[in-house]
C-alpha cells in the first residue's frame, strides 16, 4: 500500500515489451477477421442458372432440397410429387426465381 497513490496518479509507461504484446494481439486479430471473410465468401451460396434450391421444414428441423437442370425443370412441372416442398409455396418461390415454370406439364 505505500507508494500505491503515486502510482496511481503517474500515466500507463508503454515498455517495448507491452508494445510488442499489443501488436501481435492485433495482428492475430486482423488475421482472423481476414480468415472469416474468405471463409464465408468461399462458402456462400451461389446460385447458377436452372437450378433450385429450397430449404423447407422437416421432422428434425429444416431440410434441404437442391437440384439443377433437368430434374429442377421436373420438379418445378409436377410439384404435386413433392408436397412437403410445395405446401408453403418455397418450391414455387425457388422456381420463379429460377425462372423456370411451376405446375404446367
């Protein structure tokens, strides 16, 4: 406790060690804000033309439905055979945005 006043009332003394510290904390900081970034735009989704993908409610929770080409073509024309994606109209809003025709044979 003697001197604790003192201490207090004197500003922060940076040492080269403190500084050095502080810099390697930032920098592993700016590294991993980097890594998330590329990390995320590397796995976003990325929709390419003709295909469909819906994400729907399932028994374990939401599910996922993806198909391009000719089998999205089939199942935007029947979605009778896939009713628990066309009950809440998701396979109806995937293949518009697709820009492919829902329920004409």
């Amino acid at each position: 406790m003697v001197g604790q006043q003192k201490r207090l009332s004197e500003p922060l003394r940076w040492t080269r060690g403190s500084k050095i510290a502080l810099g390697g904390a930032i920098a592993c900081m700016l590294a991993a804000i980097a890594a998330v970034i590329i990390v995320a735009s590397a796995n976003a989704p990325k929709h390419r033309a003709g295909c469909i993908e819906v994400t729907f409610p399932s028994t374990l929770g939401a599910a996922v439905s993806h198909a391009c080409g000719a089998k999205a073509r089939q199942m935007c024309a029947q979605p009778a055979e896939n009713p628990g994606l066309a009950a809440h109209g998701l396979l109806h809003a995937a293949c518009r945005q697709a820009g492919l025709p829902y329920g004409s044979s």
